[in-house]
C-alpha cells in the first residue's frame, strides 16, 4: 500500500520526537523524570503502531 507525503510526514515526526523524548530522558539525573519522558516515548510510538495496524487493517 501506498502512503500519502502528509501521513509520511506525520509519522516521520512522530519518530523524530520519540528520538528526542528518549534523548532527552539520556539527560535527566532524576530517575523518576527519566521515566516519565521514557514513557511518554513509549506511548507515542504505540500511537505509530496502531496507526499502521488500522491503516493496513482498512486495506483488507
């Protein structure tokens, strides 16, 4: 299947401020700030999961 340049785009973001959340994290000497932005990582990159699922979920 072929993906449009916005939705493209949109997922390229998303993976690019996964980066910089767990990059960020990389920096943090407070354990608990650490997880939270390790977490909020996590949660985006479920948000590019589940938005390809159903993407490929509309196709079938």
């Amino acid at each position: 299947m072929r993906v449009s340049e916005y939705d493209r785009g949109v997922v390229d973001g998303l993976r690019r401020a996964v980066s910089r959340l767990h990059e960020e994290a990389g920096e943090m000497n407070d354990p608990k700030a650490r997880d939270i932005l390790n977490t909020a990582a996590l949660s985006i990159a479920t948000l590019i999961r589940d938005a390809k699922a159903a993407r490929q979920g509309k196709k079938d």
